[in-house]
C-alpha cells in the first residue's frame, strides 16, 4: 500500500511538454488516491458535527451509541491528550467543541466502527444536548463590538491599516463603489481522506493523507495527539485537487485519535456534503473603495475599506487580509492611499485559503473601479489599464519598490491583440447560448458585452515567513532519485521535478521517491509557490550533485572541473574534446546531495501598512465575451483571450492546463459559485445546489504566455497557478455590465442581479 | 452492520460474487470497496459529478445512484474493463499526450463517458462532445485539454480508416 516510486523516463527537459509520469495510472483508474487506501482489519470513521451555527454544549451522552454492534470507539473533546486546539496561525479552533459550537458543522464527536452505515448509525445516536445561541453573522457587528465575544480571542481576528502618501489630496475625478463578493467553495473532486496506521506498539502512527503540506500537518496533528514528531510518519495519499481547501487540518486529528484508541487502522472519508462543513471557503468580503483620478483618468490615490468575514476560527484570516488590501491598487501606480482592513470572527463556517487568497476579492474591487474612471473620462477599459500600468521600479503603498518584472502593459496590449469570437450566427447551436439548451427565450434578445480585467498576485509567503522548501537529489549508476515532501495534489510538480534533474544532470531515468515526511519540509502546495520553492530545492540539489561529478570526474581525467558541463546526456569539456555519458560517469559511484531552498526575506507591515511585505509578483489581464439574456438574467462567457506573465515557460502542456483551470473557477465565482447563507447555516452544502462549471459552459480560451525571465526566480519562472483565477472574475463581470448597461458590484452575478 | 445479503454482479464479463454485504450499498460503494475495484470515484454520491461513471448493459450510468443489488442481472463495464494490460486505449492515450489529466480524480469517469459517447457516435460535433462530457465536472482542467484530448482520439480514428 505504500506508494512505490515512480521512473519517468522520456528525454524530456525543461521547456518540453513532458507527459505526467502518473497520468497512465490516472487514466486507467490504478493511480491511488487516498481514498482507495486500505488496510487490514481497517475500521471507518465518521465526524459528529454541530448542527447549529451557535450554541452551548450542555451534554454529550455517547453510550447508546457506543451499544450499537460495529462500533468500536467513540471520542470527543475528552480523549484529546494533547493541545485541544490547532490552527495554521493562531490555534484557535478545537479538535472537538467541548463548551460552545462556533459554526454550523463544527466537530463534536468522532466514531469508529465496522462499516460506513454504521458509523452514520452511531452518529445518529450520540445525543448531544445544545443551548442554542443567536449567532453572529454579520461582520460589521463584530467590528462595532455590538456582539459579545463568541471566542475568547474576541470578534476581530485582525485590523490593518495602509495609509500612504498626501492623506488629503483629491482629484478632479472621483468615482467609488461597495462591491460584496460570495463565499466561493474550492469543490476539488477528491473528498478529504485519511488512513491511519497506528504502530504495533500503539506509540506511534503513519498517516496517508490527502494535504497540502505534510509538515505543517504534522506539527499540529503532533501537538494535539502529545506525541514527538518522530513517533508520526506522515505519507502524501493521492490528492484529487486541492485549491487551498487542504492547507488547514480537517480530518487528520481525528483519525489519529481514533486510530490510537481502536488500535486498529482507521479510513476516514467525507461525503460531499460534508466536504462543505469540513474545509475552509473562499472569504466573502465587502470592500468599499473610492478611487480619485486626474482628467486624464490617471489614479491621484485609492480610499479602501476592507471586510473579510473570517467566520469562526482564525485559519489563514490575517493573511488574507493583508493580500487583499495590499493589493489595493492592483496592477496600477498609486502615490496614496488610505485603506483599513478587517478580517472578522462570525459564527459562519471558517473561511481560510482558497487559489488566489484575498486577491481575488480585491480586484473585483478594483477592476470594476478602472471602468468606472474610464467611463467618466471617457477613455476605453484599455486606454484606462494602460495609462496607469505599473512597471518594475515602482513604489507600492506599502513603500515596497516592486522589483519583479512587471509587463503589466504587455500583458494588456498582447490580450487586446487577440481576435473576437465571430458573432453569434443564425444556425448557431442552442447549447452555446446562454442558459443552455431549453432555456433561452429567444436569441433576437441576447446582448453581446466585452470586459477586462487586470491583476497583479504576489508569490510565495509574506510577513517575514522564513519560507522553504527542501529536496534531495541522489545520482547513481546514471539514475537521479529526488526525494520531497512536495504535495503533488494535481498542479504537476511531478512532471516538472524530473525534467529539473535531466536539464540540470544530463540524466534520463529519473525515479521520484515517495512524497512523506522523511525529509524537510516543502512548504505548502500553494501561493502559486512550488515551481519557485520546490523547483529551486530540486535544481539546488541537482547542481550540487553536478558540481561533485564534475570534480569525481575532472580527477578522474585530469581535466579541470570547472572545465565540465553537461551537454545532452554526457559530461563535456567546454574548451577540448573530452566527451563522456553521464551514465558512464556516475558508474559505480552515489552522488546524494540535499539543498534547502529559501526566498528571500520579507518584512511585517508596521502600523501604517508599510513595509517590504512580499516576495515577488505575477500579472496576467483577461478580456472576457459573454452573451447575455437580460429578461431570464442567463449568461454564456464565450471567449477569455488572456496574456500572462510566466517569466519563463517550463511545461507548455502544463502551463496552458494551469491556465484554463482557473479561468474556469474564475468563471465560476462570476456567475454561478456561490455557499448561500441563511443566518449561520449553509443552506446548498451538494453539488446539486452549488454549481461549478460544466463542459458546457466552458468559454474558448486563447492564451498567451508573456515569457520575461524572472531573475529573481531560480528557473526564471513565475508561480502561474493562481493569477489564471483572479482578474478573469471582473472581466466576467464588465462584460456583463458592457451587455446590458447596468451596473452590478455584486458576484456570482446571478440571474436577478441582472433581469430585475 | 447485519450482513447478510448474497448476490453476484456480472463486471468487465466476470461474475463476481459479493458476500456480506448490506442491501443499501451502491454499485460504487460495492465496487470500490467490496469486489476491488477502486477505479470508478465517487466525488458527490448525488449523480452530479460523473466521478462514478460506468456501463450498464452499454448505457453510461452513475454508479452512485444504482443499488447494487439491483443490477444482477445487468452487464456492468468499469474504467478496469476498458482498460488493457497492456497498451492504453486510443482514449487513455489522448488523454494523457493532450494534458486532459491533472489531479486525475474526474478522469476514469471521463474516460468511460468518453469511450461511451465515441462508440455511440464515431464522428461527434463539438458540442455533441460537450454535452456527452457535460456530467462529468472536472475541477483542474477547465475542460480545454478535455477537448483537446477527445478532438485527438477522433482525428486519429479517421486517420487510421
Ligand atoms: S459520485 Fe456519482 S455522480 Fe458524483
Ligand atoms: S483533473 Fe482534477 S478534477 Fe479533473
């Protein structure tokens, strides 16, 4: 059951398209996802949770359920031997609610039992007695403090402030809006699973999980349980997709408790449904933003205000936070600003990481502002983008000079470059109209709208995070071994490791080690940062090994090491002759080599918002066509032409499957993703209810790969993951306005916003 | 759990037998966890996803939606009955060349939904394609590299005629 490494052998360098060395499992249906793991005498386990958004636990009364037959094991708050909370950055959230349930969904109780059904038996009968609570959902009541604390921590998870430049200085244009964004759900298709394995002598475990970051798991699985980290072995299970929502603990505490109690291996596994309770969401926010703009419609300085429902517990709340009012300004020059920030405590469910992270919010802002100054100095979206774009060497409002490259004008002018879709024709098909098939009224009334978007996103960890990731690599008898803890939850750094070590090592058989904790950390699979952390800890790693045989055999030929390099597959003397395989020259010998790599150091944000905060930056524009229906209120995006800034391309097959995936949850946030909330309960927890883009209503996208090497990047290239996802939402959206001549500060648009 | 119910699946043309099981299990939980079969994915139990996509006497069905105990008497054809030991099928192929795979939890699924819609009809429009496809949600790829990946099964068919 434990995976055995992978060989990847094609002659396939960075900048190819090398194919992904599990896609032949993965087509086949052998590739195994955590939730095929299995183990002898294996027990489930299910999660109690509360039903109620808010309310005090009374009594927990566990033994009719602990009488049914199958059931081996009940635990609760009670049988945490260790911390009772965990946390990615403030441990604020309790492995189980023992005195108050914070959110509708919120873990009171887990089972073991002999068979799924059974489990849902038992936990119909755990009786749980509730004081319900009026919860706390709106975010302004936690900042006016008209709400009694609902955690000890209180209702403000935290409050930033960015105030920039002349506090007082208008412009001759000023246009604003408060502009709401819904709570969108990550909806990877993998459901959260775990199987844990407990150690013969029932003091240690292994764990097979589907993460985002092994390491971090690990630490908070091993506070809780009260173990040393030694006594935990953590194994990455095949993810299906992740998206952010796999960053925070879900079911990894849980199903080590009750591996240990049972002492028998426990799979755990959610529904759909509960997928929807027990992982982060995307922030909803209120942002408020006033823009003044000189007459030529060029940005005199930006008022914001910022509110991120954090719902109940911390998670990645006050980073978040600071992404998205630090990207206030968006791809644009701006002297001054004024900006206030809150991330909130509500009894809403917990909202945490989710691709593009305080970003995408913020740019809704922002691009739906551009317009507005276009329109009102009558400039197109274009022209508006252009006049302000910000190139490298200029100040952010938080002082930080942006030193990335910065082809925020290529980026337009190569989108606007591309051509529009042809106009919709007589014959055309009625799937391709909006609604779909059945739906539409009558095509004689849809509208045609255009609309852009910009972004800027900021890569890798922030606020003085010491982040990094960490690889070995290990040559022998011409074979490279790579060994990581990098998660591999789709993004394909499975493919890119490989043509790291054959571009850097000349080898061509590389064999990938499996992906746990018996190496140093990787850091997350997130901030679009694993190409940069995880691919710099693998060419770090594979240099070293290279330098070494060189030396082994420049002394073995007499020839000046520092004379070597690799051509191909062979080690080549780059003044004389001297030409030799990598195969033949690491014959016999083993070369291993572990390289550490980190960013460079960033800096808090002092009180005024100031300071070098972030790593490095990544822009991409989008232009969007949609067809509108205005009287059903029913869109079709038809076409996404996009440039992105890469900095350099390293897998074009990847590289374009990055793209058009977040477009696509992009598409998604515009105009149909959205958890509903009625007064602290999630009212469509199913995917019959929250509706994610079909084959059907996926747009044609054309793309465009902006490639300036980025020489900061240790491949040159820019993290491309989340950028896809961000601006293509206010693109959406301006169409959407350009079609039908209103206005809508709202997403998903929905069919009202735009029919009534 | 009472366990207590014989009865045997025809799967990928073998007769298998489940024993001790529960009459309320679905064909996917049956075939995932019982007859070894982990192939077909179950993402929302809802027939909504199309994870769980299998043949049943040559109809394309969710498998999540089908008491198994129902389907005795039915042909059942899973993403492990498409697939050969040896080579990958002209689908399979497509799909990983044309890079419709990333995470790869939508993709057996797809790759019936797929071979299914290709035998019923050899030449598809483009959105005979996308409607074919459309139960199947898939999170990562956006579905162009899905396109993609069927649009080069066709061509090489034609070629191949
Ligand atoms: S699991 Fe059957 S359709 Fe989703
Ligand atoms: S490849 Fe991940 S859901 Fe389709």
């Amino acid at each position: 059951m434990a995976k055995s490494s992978v060989v990847t052998k094609p002659r396939d360098i960075l900048g190819n398209s090398a194919l992904r060395p599990d896609g032949a499992h993965k087509v086949q249906g052998s590739f195994e996802f955590t939730s095929d793991l299995h183990a002898e005498n294996m027990l489930w386990g299910a999660t109690l949770r509360s039903p109620h958004p808010y309310a005090k636990i009374m009594s927990i009364d566990t033994s009719a359920a602990l009488a049914l037959p199958g059931v081996h094991c009940i635990i609760t708050a009670d049988d945490v031997p260790g911390k009772s909370t965990y946390g990615l950055i403030s441990s604020d959230q309790p492995v189980f609610a023992s005195d108050y349930v914070r959110y509708m969904g919120e873990p009171v109780a887990a089972v073991a039992a002999d068979h799924p059904e059974t489990c849902r038996r038992a936990l119909a009968l755990i009786v749980v007695v509730y004081e319900v609570l009026a919860p706390l959902t709106n975010p302004e009541d936690a900042i006016a403090g008209s709400f009694d604390p609902i955690h000890p921590d209180g209702n403000v998870i935290r409050h930033q402030r960015i105030v920039r430049g002349d506090q007082n200085i208008s412009g001759p244009i000023v246009v604003e809006g408060e502009y709401v964004i819904g709570m969108q759900d990550q909806a990877f298709l993998g459901l959260e699973a775990a199987l844990a394995i407990p150690d013969p002598d029932g003091l240690g475990l292994h764990l097979h999980v589907a993460t985002q970051w092994l390491h971090e798991d690990l630490t908070q699985i091993s506070a809780c349980l009260s173990l040393p980290a030694e006594k935990i072995r953590l194994t990455l299970g095949g993810v299906g997709g992740a998206f952010g929502a796999r960053e925070d603990i879900s079911l990894q505490v849980h199903c080590c408790l009750l591996a240990l109690k049972a002492g028998r291996p426990i799979k755990m596994q959610y529904s759909r449904e509960e997928s929807f309770f027990g992982h982060v969401h995307r922030h909803p926010a209120t942002i408020f933003m006033r823009h003044h703009a000189d007459a030529n419609g060029k940005i005199v300085k930006i008022d914001a205000r910022f509110v991120f429902d954090g719902g109940a517990y911390t998670s990645t709340s006050p980073a978040v936070l600071i992404n998205g009012i630090t990207h206030t300004q968006g791809p644009y020059k701006c002297d001054n600003a004024t900006v206030d920030g809150y991330a909130v405590r509500t009894n809403n469910p917990p909202c945490g990481a989710m691709r593009g992270f305080g970003v995408v919010q913020a740019c809704f802002a922002h691009e739906s502002q551009m317009d507005k100054i276009a329109v009102a100095v009558g400039k197109s979206p274009v022209e508006i983008r252009l006049i302000n774009a910000m190139v490298t060497g200029d100040p952010l409002i938080t002082g930080q000079i942006m030193e990335s490259v910065a082809p925020v004008a290529r980026c337009i002018t190569e989108t606007d470059a591309i051509p529009l879709p042809a106009l919709m024709g007589e014959t055309v098909n009625e799937l391709s109209l909006p609604g779909g098939s059945g739906l539409t009224a009558s095509r004689s009334h849809i509208v045609r709208g255009i609309g852009w978007g910009v972004s800027m996103k900021n890569l890798m960890y922030s606020e003085g995070f010491d982040d990094f990731a960490t690889a070995r690599c290990t040559l022998k008898d011409g074979v490279a071994s790579l060994k990581f803890a990098t998660s591999e939850v789709g993004q394909g750094f499975v493919t890119l490791a490989p043509q790291i070590a054959r571009s850097v090592l000349g080898v061509d058989e590389v064999i990938l080690e499996p992906i746990d904790t018996q190496i140093g950390s990787a850091g997350s699979t997130s901030a679009s940062r694993q190409t940069w952390m995880s691919g710099g800890a693998v060419d770090g790693a594979c240099r070293l090994v290279r330098e070494r045989l060189f030396h082994h055999v420049g002394k073995q030929h007499s020839i000046d090491p520092l004379r070597l390099v690799i051509d191909g597959t062979d080690v080549i003397d780059q003044v004389g002759t001297f030409r030799y395989s990598v195969a033949e020259a690491s014959e016999g010998i083993e070369i291993s080599e572990t390289f550490e790599h980190h960013h460079r150091a960033t800096e808090e944000l002092d009180a005024n918002g100031q300071g070098n905060c972030h790593t490095a930056f990544a822009f991409v524009a989008h232009r969007a066509v949609v067809d509108v229906d205005p009287e059903l209120g029913l869109v079709k995006v038809v076409q996404i032409a996009t440039a992105q800034d890469v900095g350099r391309v390293l897998n074009p097959l990847s590289a374009i499957g990055q793209l058009e995936g977040g477009i696509a949850q992009g598409l998604g946030l515009a105009v149909m993703e959205e958890i509903i909330m009625q007064n602290g309960k999630v009212r469509n927890p199913s995917f019959t209810d929250y509706l994610l883009p079909t084959a059907l209503d996926a747009p044609d996208v054309v793309a465009v790969m902006i490639e300036e090497y980025e020489p900061q990047a240790p491949l040159g290239a820019k993290g491309i993951g989340e950028p896809p996802c961000i601006s293509v939402t206010p693109a959406i959206v301006a169409a959407i306005r350009n079609a039908i001549g209103k206005n809508i500060e709202r997403i998903p648009v929905r069919p009202q916003d735009i029919c009534l | 759990m009472s366990a207590n119910e014989f009865y045997s699946l025809h799967v990928n043309g073998k007769t298998m037998p489940v024993q001790d099981s529960w009459v309320g299990e679905s064909l996917l939980y049956v075939l995932r966890e019982r007859l070894g079969l982990p192939g077909t994915k179950g993402a929302c139990e809802q027939g909504e996803c199309g994870s769980c996509t299998v043949l049943m006497n040559g109809n394309a069905v969710c498998a999540c939606l089908v008491m198994a105990a129902t389907a005795v008497n039915s042909e059942i054809v899973t993403v492990e009955g498409i697939t050969s030991e040896s080579t990958l099928t002209d689908v399979q192929q497509s799909f990983v060349e044309e890079g419709a795979v990333q995470c790869g939890f939508c993709t057996p699924g797809l790759i019936v939904a797929v071979h299914h819609l290709l035998e019923k009809n050899p030449q598809p429009s483009e959105f005979e394609v996308k409607e074919a496809i459309s139960g199947n949600i898939c999170r990562c790829t956006g579905y162009g590299r899905v396109f993609a990946a069927v649009e080069a099964t066709i061509r090489s068919r034609n070629e191949v005629k």
